[in-house]
C-alpha cells in the first residue's frame, strides 16, 4: 500500500537507452505529455511557429533594414578652410598650383588679369616716361640757356615763360642804368641832390637783383 506522501515516480524511455525519473507532478510539463493530449492540428502549428522562428534566427545575418534619424546639426571641417581673396577684380588669366597641393607662404598661386589694373599700369609707365623726359629737359636746361633742345612741351612753356621775364627785367635794367648813368653826370656837377641820386643808384641795383633771382630760380 502506497503512502500517500511518498511522491509517485514515472519512468520515460529516451534515447540511447537512458532513462529519466520525472515527478507525476513534472510531467505535465513535458514535450511528451504537450504531444500526447493535443490534437494534430495544434502540434502543426507548434511545429511551423517554431519552424518559423529558426528560419528567423537563421535570416537575421542577411536581413538589412534602413535606419535613418533626421535632426539639426552643423557640419564642420577637421581642417580650418581659408578663404583666398585677390586685392583687385580680374580674370583669371592661369592657374599655377594642383588641387590639394602643399603651398608656401610668398608663393604665386593665380595670374590674375584685370583690365583696370592694365589701364592703370600704361598710365604709370606713360608717367614714368614724361618724369624721365622731364629730368633730361631739366639737365639741359641747367648746362645751356641759351639755345636748349627741350623734348617737352611743359619745359618749353615753361622755358618761354622765363626768357619772357628774363627780357622784361633785362629792359628795366638797361632803363634803369641809362637813368643812373644820366644822373650821375649831374650829380657830379651838383646839379642835382645826393638824395635824388641815391634813389636811381637804389632803382639800378633793384633791377639787377631781380635779373639774378630770375636766373638761380
């Protein structure tokens, strides 16, 4: 006779010929008990979920799914970019380094054409030629006076000018000898004050000082 708190035991054949001792209260929870008391159409569908659920498992390697997040950011470059600006507009007339080439401070990167930049460099060259004639118009002129080849037109102007003057002043000065001569004969006969006489003396040596402040200007 069975004690009725001695746990009763069943014994399950399984493979290779081992044997297993489960608890009545176990069994129940056993694959074999699941497929002894369930109808067919259960364990095919036991059997397709679980053969569906390794077929997932096998597939996870080879299935790629697309994952996109969209947010705000801003990009910015490991390396600081600099901006390279010409001091003058232009055309750019050729390139003179590669694309991602190694420069040195100094180095010529672009020829840069600029129409404005050429207009303005025949000024100054046409500037640089008349300064030039200038300077050998002005080394002519201070080793002849008298009959200079002048290649300018402003010198020439300006030589006229000053052979005018010279001639004005040059007739106030014969004018003014004629008066001091004249009068000297009378002062020496004292026809005529000391002080009348000195004015013409001081008129002759007027005239003959603005003939030489003409000549070392």
């Amino acid at each position: 006779m069975k004690n009725k708190n001695q746990p009763s035991y069943n014994v399950i054949l399984k493979s290779h010929l081992s044997f297993q001792f489960l608890l009545n209260e176990d069994i129940d929870f056993t694959s074999e008990y699941y497929l002894k008391y369930n109808s067919g159409r259960s364990q095919v569908i036991y059997i397709v979920v679980v053969i569906s659920l390794i077929a997932f498992l096998i597939s996870l390697p080879y299935i790629f799914v697309d994952v996109s997040v969209k947010s705000t950011g801003m990009l910015k470059a490991a390396t600081e970019i600099t901006a390279l600006r010409a001091t003058a507009s232009g055309y750019v007339k050729e390139v003179l380094i590669k694309e991602n080439e190694t420069v040195e401070k100094g180095e010529l990167l672009l020829a840069i054409e600029s129409p404005m930049l050429l207009e303005k460099e025949h000024y100054l060259n046409s500037k640089l030629a008349e300064i030039d004639l200038f300077i050998d118009d002005a080394k002519k002129l201070s080793n002849d006076l008298e009959k200079p080849s002048i290649t300018t037109s402003l010198y020439r102007q300006a030589f006229a000018d000053y052979r005018q003057k010279l001639a004005e002043r040059q007739t106030a000065y014969l004018k003014a000898k004629q008066d001091y001569n004249r009068n000297k004969k009378l002062f020496d006969v004292q026809v005529i004050a000391a002080v009348e006489f000195e004015n013409f003396k001081f008129e002759l040596d007027r005239t003959e000082g603005n003939i030489d402040l003409l000549k070392q200007s």
